[in-house]
C-alpha cells in the first residue's frame, strides 16, 4: 500500500471499481477537481493483464479507474459519494449485464484516511438503508495498478456510437450530468 497517495502537494489519487470501466472514466472525466481519470485493472495475481485475460475472470482483476483529483476542488467523501451513484453497490460480482469479478464494487484505499473514510460511508450508508439490499462494497488497500490499453482510455467520448455505449454509458452520463451539474467543468 502506498503510504501517501499524493502526485503533489495538491493532487491525491482514489481508486475505484464499479462495474465496466468506461462508465465510471467517462463520468468521472467530466467532474471539476478530477485531473485524470485512467481505466485499469487492480486486484488480481496476473502480471500486466491484458482485458482479454481480465473478462475470462481468471486473473483476479477488476475493472477499476484511477483518478487525480484537486483535493482542494473535490473531497474524497464526494468522490465516494459520486461513486455510489454510478452503479449499483449491492451486485455481487456484476453491473446489469456485465458479469464476472473483474465488474465487482471495490474501493482501493491509497492511505489509512482514505480507508476510515469509505467506511464511515459504508456504514453510513448502510445505517440510513440507502439501498434496500445489502452493500457489497469491498474495500481493500490499493494494489498494483495496470492502465488499460490504449483504447480504453476516454473510450466513451472516441466511441460514442457502439452500441454499449449508448445502450448504458449514454444513459448513465445524462442522469449523471443532470444530478451533478454545479460539480461539471
């Protein structure tokens, strides 16, 4: 585990997994504070995987996005909060249609501040019954981090017209960009 998670005095860096990587990336990407959001792969016993060998659910990896964020501009906790809005933390191992490990719901932590701060949201959220089926959120320490290849990256924007991307991203970019307006660049 890394022992500070900062870039620079200003930058830190937060890890998440929520099911298929680019929903998560092309929301992220889109939030005032976020310097970089990156696709890739944590969690697992593969050495530089490729996303051929993430889907056949054998390495152990999820699907995850490594973001630079302006902890001046935007908190973790809000991060954490946006997190739980972008996909559905109570699918064990699966987003809708996308089923497997590597499309579980995980919190990476970079620090121990990190760390007590997704649980505090973890229970928080689990004592207000914020969802009505169980939370199944793990949260671990940070892992090896492996960006994805190249066409991964920013995939939503460079692909708009493939059929998943307008079947699920598109969909969850509209709720996304009507709930967080004031928090767009």
């Amino acid at each position: 585990m890394s022992e500070t998670p900062t870039i620079n005095a200003h930058l830190e860096i937060a890890t998440l997994a929520g099911g298929c990587f680019w929903c998560i990336e092309s929301a992220f990407s889109q939030l005032k504070g976020i310097t970089s959001a990156t696709s890739g792969y944590m969690g697992g016993s593969t050495i530089k995987p490729t996303y051929e060998e993430v889907c056949s659910g054998e390495t152990g990896h999820a699907e995850v996005v490594q973001l630079a964020f302006e902890r001046t501009m935007i908190s973790y906790q809000e991060i954490l909060e946006i997190f739980f809005t972008l996909h559905d933390p109570t699918q064990l191992n699966r987003q809708g249609n996308d089923v497997g490990t590597q499309y579980r719901s995980a919190i990476f932590y970079h620090n121990e501040l990190q760390y007590a701060i997704a649980k505090k949201t973890l229970k928080t959220m689990r004592d207000e019954q914020v969802f009505k089926q169980e939370i199944v959120t793990h949260i671990g320490p940070v892992d090896v981090f492996y960006a994805g290849e190249d066409y991964h990256q920013n995939y939503f924007n460079t692909n708009p017209e493939n059929q998943y991307c307008q079947a699920v991203v598109s969909p969850k970019l509209t709720k996304f960009r009507q709930t967080f307006i004031n928090k767009l660049k």
